[in-house]
C-alpha cells in the first residue's frame, strides 16, 4: 500500500503539469511511449495463451501511428483537428488487419499467422487509438479541462470503489474475474464520479482563470462562461464515463484471469504494469472524446 501511495504522489503531479504545461507533440510523444509499453505487456499476456506475437511488426505500425498523431498535433485549428483525427483512426484501423495478416504470411508455421495478426490488430485498437484520443482531447477547445476531467472522474470511481468494496461490499460482481469488485463499490464508484465531474464543471470558469493567470494553460486550453455544459448532461456523462472506466478494468482483469497472472508488469511499484494502470483510461477515454468531437461539431 505504502509503494502504491508513493507512486501516486510521484506520479499525479507530473501527470497533471504534463497535460497543462508541456506541448502537445510532448504529450503526444508521451502518450506514444505509454502505449508502447503498455502493449508491450499485452503481447505478453497474449503469449501466455499460446499466440506467437508479431512483436517487431506491432511496435513499428504504433510508432508510425503514433508520428501522425504527432504531425496532427501540430495543427491548432480544432474542427481540422478532430476531422483529421476521425480519418486517420479510420484508416489506421482499417489498414492494420491487412498488414500484419500479410507479415504473418511469413511464419513457416501458418497455424500461428492468424492468432498473431489478430493480437496484434487488439492491442492496436485496444491501448494506441485510445491513447491517441486522450491527446486529441487535449487539442480541443477547454482541452486542459477535459483531459482534467477525464482523470478525476476516473481515478475518483476507483478509490470509491476500492474503499467503499473493501469496507461493506458484499456482494460479487464478477467473482471468477475478479474477486474483489463489488455491487457497493461499482455505485459508490458512479456516485463519487458524478459528483467530482460536477464539481470540475461547475468550478470550471474559476479553475480555468486561475490556471491562466498561473501561466499554466493558454485560453483557449480553459473553460470559461457559455463552454460549460448543462448540469444534467455532466451528471448523464460522468455516469456513463465511470461505467466504462469499470468496464475497462474488469476487461484487463479478464486478459489476465485468462493469462494465470495478477499483475500485467511491475514497471510501476505498487500498481503493477502499465496496462494495469491505465485500462480503466482506455474504455472511458473514447466516451469523452465523442462527447466532446460532438459538442466540437454542433
């Protein structure tokens, strides 16, 4: 518990300067990095199950995704911004089960081509594309904001439901997944994301200026007077956020269930691998990136 607290303090503060402060190619080159490692542990847990990964071929396409999510970064006009990032994914994704099925056509053993293609094709659409999101949110206007928001309603959910479980949750959701998760943590988990999304939102304008005049966002990176959303839609959202955030994280847990591991790594003390820090991110980021690619585009 004490290397898992430590980590958080480490870690969050350099998160939070990370998405305010640094550049967007910065914190795209980061979010490339994170997914590297982050599938690299999936591949891992795929050869656990008996695939032979693509390994090479895999960590080659994320990079060159990950270089136009670079060159994107660099356009500061929002609708091209997302409009870009729209066909882009589209076509990453339509391409990638083509080049690593015709790679796969290599292995003297076919058997292993297809297994090998289509882990390869998940772990793609699974960590890279919602990485690349989450710094597409951050290139939109109020994208400091956001990408704020999408943290805290998350890792709110998680301590809820983590405290909350563990102090009067009785009932299993998911025991052959994961044993610990309960029906009272999963809605103490909503509840505490409801109500910190709220808060975010209705202190946005305040946050926004104070971060300004810090010199910590640009104006156009806060939110300020009719940005803000309507209270129903922060609640409707937030609730739909933390669900997924949940899904996220029962999905992982099923990877390694499956897998006969606890953990997806040790790179991070306390918390495992990469994949075991950021899978709630992975599913809740995409919920908030169509939410605000729709407000973008109304």
């Amino acid at each position: 518990m004490i290397k898992r607290v430590v980590t958080a303090v480490v870690l969050i503060p350099l998160v939070l300067l990370l998405v305010l402060k640094a550049p967007l190619y910065v914190m795209a080159i980061v979010a490339g990095a994170v997914a590297l490692l982050a599938i690299a542990e999936f591949l891992k847990l795929a050869a656990l199950y008996g695939v032979q990964p693509l390994w090479r071929p895999t960590y080659g396409y994320v990079v060159l995704f990950f270089l136009f999510v670079i060159a994107a970064s660099t356009n500061r006009v929002p609708l091209v911004e997302t409009t870009a990032m729209i066909y882009g994914l589209a076509l990453a994704v339509v391409v990638a089960p083509f080049v690593f099925l015709t790679i796969a056509m290599r292995r003297r053993e076919l058997v292993s081509g297809y297994p090998a293609a289509a882990a390869s094709v998940f772990a793609f659409a699974y960590v890279a594309i919602p990485m690349a999101l989450l710094v597409q949110i951050r290139q939109q206007p109020a994208g400091a904001i956001l990408v704020i928001y999408t943290l805290l309603v998350v890792w709110a959910g998680d301590i809820f439901a983590y405290f909350v479980g563990k102090a009067i949750g009785r009932h299993r959701m998911s025991p052959e997944i994961s044993p610990k998760k309960t029906w009272e943590g999963a809605i103490a988990s909503v509840v505490a994301s409801v109500i910190v999304g709220m808060l975010w939102f209705q202190h946005a304008a305040a946050i926004s200026t104070w971060l300004l005049q810090a010199g910590l966002i640009e104006r156009r990176d806060g939110m300020f007077g009719l940005q803000q959303p309507q209270l129903v839609a922060i609640v409707v959202l937030s609730a739909i956020v933390n669900i997924a955030a949940q899904l996220g994280d029962l999905v992982e847990s099923l990877v390694k269930r499956g897998a006969g591991v606890k953990d997806s790594g040790s790179i991070l003390p306390g918390h495992g691998g990469m994949l075991d820090r950021i899978d709630a991110m992975l599913f809740a980021v995409p919920v908030v990136w169509a939410w605000s690619a729709w407000r973008l585009m109304q």
